[in-house]
C-alpha cells in the first residue's frame, strides 16, 4: 500500500541524519514496521544494499 495514500494514525516526528522516529499506534506497529523498512531500504536505487534496523519502544533509548 501507498504511504500516502493510507489513513494512519502513525507520524514521523523526527529525522536525526540516518534515522526516523514515528509515534507509531499500537494497532499499527505491525503493518507499518515492515513497510517503513523496506520504503528506508528502497528510497534510492543504489548498487550497495541498504540495511535498515528498526527497534520500537516507548522512548528513543528503549527503541535501541
């Protein structure tokens, strides 16, 4: 599903240079953590592969 296009809950609150963090709902963790990955790996085509971690918890340190 488009990004934009969906109806969420969930927002980005903050980009930190290689990182996002999103106030993500609960009732939506488990959609939207596959699909912001895998939008973070594909957003430039590039020849390297792109890795992307997530981590989720109720504040920016618990995430890591």
């Amino acid at each position: 599903m488009n990004w934009k296009k969906r109806k969420s809950k969930t927002k980005m609150v903050l980009q930190v240079h290689d990182e996002l963090l999103f106030d993500a709902h609960k009732d939506e963790v488990d959609e939207l953590r596959p699909m912001i990955k895998e939008l973070m790996e594909t957003a430039l085509p590039l020849d390297v592969p792109i890795v992307v971690d997530t981590g989720i918890g109720i504040n920016w340190l618990d995430a890591h």
